[in-house]
C-alpha cells in the first residue's frame, strides 16, 4: 500500500459514518432522482413537435434560459473537480475557476446573440446557411457528438467516483455499475423529456447546486471566522507544501513542460465555452435575441458567485482535510468537497456530518444527471437535425422521424458514455472536462467565428478546420499523459504518451483557425457573397430569425 493510501482514516470514517447513516443517504438521493424524473415527464407531455423537443418550444424568459445556462455549465467539474485541484494543487488548482469564469466573457461578446439570431436547432444550421448542407453538416453532426463524449466522461466519472463513496463501494465492477446507472437515467431524461424536461432540470439543479455551495462556503468560513488569511494559512500549513500551496507554480511551474500546459489549459478554457454544443444549443431556446443576451448576463452573475465560492469550497477543504486522506478516497481529489462536507458537519459518525454530506452529494449527483442529459440532447439532436435529416434524408424526413432518430441517437450516445466513462473513472474530472473545452475550441469555434465574420471563408475551409481541429486535438489527447504513463492516467500501466502536454489546445486551436483560413483561401469555390451579406443582417438584427 502507497503512502497516500496509508493515510487512510477520514476516507475510512467517511465509509463508515455513510454506512450508518445510508438509509437516510438512499432515501435522499431517491428523493432527487424521483423528482427530476418527475419533471421531465411532466415536460415530456407538453413536448409536441421538434421544435418542443429541440428548442423548448423557444417559450423560456432570458432569466429562465440564464438558470438552465448556469446549470449546463456548472457541472461535476466545477464541484468537485476543481474543488479536488484546489485542495490538492492550491493557488495552481484556483486557475481553473479563473479560466472557466473569464471564457463566458467570449461566449458573451462573440457568440451568443448571434448565434441565436443565425440558427435553428444546432450549430450546423449556422454553418449550413451559407455552404453546401451535406458536408458541412456532416461535420457539424461528428464534431458536436466527439466534444460532447469527452464531456460526458467527466460526469460519468464524477458520478462514480462519488455514488461509490457514500455507497462504500470499492470494487471496479461496483463503480462501473454506478456509471451504467447515471447512462440509464439519461436516456431516460433526454427520450422522455426532450429540451422542455432538460431546461426544467437544469433550472431545479441551478438553485440546489447554489444554495448547497453557499451553505458549505458559510460552514467552512464561520469555522475560520469569517477570517479567509486564516483559511488560507491553515490550508497552506495543513497541505504540507508551505508558502508554495498560494502561489503559482505547484502543478505548472516545475518544468518547462508544465508551464507550457498551463498556457495550453488556458487557452482551451478561455475559448473553449464559446464551442461548446451544449451550451450553444441553450440560446435557440429563447424567443428573442435581447432575451439571448439577458440569459447569457444572468448566467455570468450566478456562475461568477459560484466560482468565487470554489476557492473557499477547495481551500476549505484543504485546511480540513489531510492531503493523504483525499488522495486515498479519490487519486485526482474529485471527493475533496464531499468529504470537506462531512467533517464540517461534525465528522465522521455524526448525524449532521452524515445529513450534510448526504445534501452535498446528491446535490452534486443531480448536478451530473442533469449536465449529461444536456450533454446527450445536444448531440442527439446534432444527429438528427444534421445528419439524419438533412444529410442521410436529404431534407425529406418528417418532424415525427427526426425526433425519433434522435432519440434512437440517445441510447447509442449513452451507451458509448458508459463504456468510455468505466475506463475513464480515476481522472480528475476538471481535467477531463478542460479536454472537452479544447476539441470544441479546436474544432468548433474557429468555424463559428470565420463563417458569422469572415465573408471569404467557404466550405472547404469549414471541413478542414473541424475535420483538422478535431483530429489534432484527439490524437494529442490519445497520445498525452491523460491516457497513459502516469499513476493518475486512463491506462496507468501503458506508455504510449509521446506528446508531452496534458492539454493539446496549444497546438490544436491555431491549428483549427490555420486550417480553415488556409482551406479557404486555396479553395476554388467562390463564395456566396449574397448569403454572407444575408447571414450578416440576420445574425446582428435578429431579422427573419426562427
């Protein structure tokens, strides 16, 4: 046994006390999972036609739209993974608070409005306008169904990793069963309830999410007194690294390397937001582009305050917490904020550590049932609207058909999650979902941007920016330590990690934007100035918009 699982006696109390307390804990996770269920097949009634089932029926107000915005972003990596990273990494932990909060600043002024303006139902209705459908949807469908898989593996592991600790399951085949479930439920959610049941979950899970975050924040500081130099000097002392623990440098400051990935992982949350599927569908489901705008404002109030309190959250936990004992519940940190819960409740074996950490958990739980179900909508729907319909139907399927594709769609996306999610189940999931972040801002955002502002850009150079962004950053990712060479990789036992950089945006991301200023300029189509000019007015008025 490693040092680090030596340290073993809060992780084996956080067992315990879970073992006493565990009807009280079944009883409150049952309580979440029955009342989003009953959500979505209430939404799943009122769910009529494609546009109910793609868009919500384009029916929520801007602050409606800004609660389910927040609750897509705020997921199992913004808990738990970076509450993991603070506690185990400090000031460089903290980076990826910054870097996610600042990305929705991008999102704002680039994407939102005018992508709500320009589409329908998914990205590839932007890129379709003004290019041939079949291939530039083709790629819109396979690049939103790759960024949403990568992102579905951070939930499914932030899922199994934290079903298994209140449940005291260690056993592989017990956690891989945990993450068949969390898959199970999703299709259940997406099939059932559509955009409707998914917006209503996501606001339901905003809400709890907040007020449980606030209450552990406020815990933590009135253990501190309300004192945060306090806070951080017993987690520097606690954490045994020092001074070091609040200033850069801890996780990317040693080599050249990691500094070097620091920038990569900089990059990729900056930009990444802007890319990502699941968030950009989120603006079709408003009526209007001044209600776009007023969601979007919305989402970056709530997600702000919700990132400022992951520093308490992540360095109250490390003050709490033993490093040691952290690692030996999960090697990347993602039980950092459960176990943090139930030691600020009154530790192991007390009813308030127990209740607290039983809250903090399920609210942690409907916050992954609810951002894969967005997830799965997301590329889902990218089927069926882009390659179902419009590419394999050539325009001809009915509305019944299309949802119907995407439904089917759901269960083999589920069904893949679940399997990659198994193998993916040690990895910190703020890192994982930092890899989301990269292929979208690899693969999508430079398509977005060039085809809503640049009026020489073409289909060529549409298909060699996803296509090339999308290659680059997944080999990069398959052949990183991510995958294997390290304790903490998908395949600890392998070496195949010839690219040294955990996050490949560095070179993935000038890549995608290269790719597709080059594909145009070397392409013999000439562009549709007309359409440009159309899709220009359209994106910036809002006028003829759906």
């Amino acid at each position: 046994m490693s040092a680090a699982h030596a340290a073993y006696p809060t992780v084996q109390l956080a067992a315990e006390g879970a073992s006493e307390h565990r009807p009280l804990i079944i009883t409150l996770f049952a309580c979440f999972v029955v009342a989003t269920l009953f959500i979505t097949v209430w939404a799943g009634r009122q769910t009529k036609d494609a546009s109910d089932f793609y868009a919500g029926g384009r029916q929520f107000t801007g602050f409606q739209n800004g609660l389910a915005v927040s609750g897509d972003y705020m997921s199992a990596a913004s808990f738990l993974g970076i509450a993991g990273a603070i506690a185990l990494f400090g000031y460089d932990g903290f980076l990826y608070s910054i870097g996610f909060l600042v990305a929705w600043l991008v999102a704002l002024l680039l994407v939102a409005e005018p992508l709500r303006n320009s589409g329908r139902y998914t990205m590839g209705d932007v890129l379709a306008y003004r290019m041939r459908q079949r291939p530039v949807r083709t790629a819109a469908g396979a690049s939103t169904i790759v960024v949403s898989i990568f992102y579905l593996l951070a939930q499914m592991a932030g899922a199994g990793v934290l079903v298994s600790l209140l449940l005291g399951i260690t056993s592989d085949g017990g956690k891989i069963a945990i993450v068949a479930l969390v898959g199970l439920l999703m299709i259940v959610y997406v099939t059932i309830g559509g955009m409707k049941g998914t917006t209503w979950v996501q606001m339901v899970k905003a809400v709890l999410l907040i007020a449980g975050t606030v209450l552990i924040t406020f815990l933590i500081l009135l253990k501190f007194h309300f004192n945060l130099s306090d806070l951080l000097g017993t987690a520097a002392e606690n954490s045994g690294k020092g001074k070091a623990f609040l200033e850069p440098g801890l996780k990317y400051g040693a080599t050249s390397t990691s500094k070097l990935d620091f920038i990569s992982l900089g990059i990729a949350l900056v930009l990444g937001t802007a890319g990502l599927p699941h968030i950009l569908i989120r603006f079709y489901t408003v009526p209007t582009a001044k209600a776009a705008r007023k969601s979007v404002n919305w989402a970056i109030g709530i997600i702000g305050a919700f990132y400022l309190m992951t520093i308490v959250l992540g360095f109250g936990a490390a003050a709490i917490l033993k490093p040691g004992d952290i690692i030996a519940s999960n090697k990347a940190g993602n039980t950092a904020a459960p176990l943090a819960a139930l030691e600020i409740g009154g530790g192991s074996g007390s009813t308030g550590g127990a209740i607290l950490l039983a809250v903090i958990s399920a609210v942690a739980f409907a916050t992954i049932l609810a951002v894969v179900a967005g997830l799965t909508l997301a590329s889902s729907s990218s089927f069926a609207h882009d390659i179902y319909a419009n590419v394999i139907r050539k325009g001809r399927a009915t509305e019944k058909e299309e949802v119907r594709a995407a439904k089917w769609a759901t269960v083999a996306i589920g069904i893949v999650s679940i399997g990659l999610g198994a193998l993916a189940r040690d990895l910190n999931v703020a890192g994982l979902v930092a890899l989301a972040f990269a292929v979208a801002a690899s693969a999508n955002l430079p398509t977005i941007l060039y085809s809503l502002f640049w009026k020489r850009f073409t289909t060529q150079g549409a298909l060699w920016s996803i296509y090339g962004g999308l290659a680059s950053s997944v080999l990069l990712v398959l052949f990183s330590p991510v995958v294997s060479s390290k304790p903490t990789s998908m395949f600890p036992d392998a070496d195949f990690a010839w690219f040294p950089l955990e996050n490949p945006g560095l070179i993935s991301i000038p890549l995608g934007f290269l790719l597709g200023w080059l594909g145009s300029l070397l392409s013999k189509e000439e562009p549709d100035k007309g359409k440009y000019a159309e899709l220009e007015v359209k994106s910036l008025t809002g006028v003829g918009a759906h």
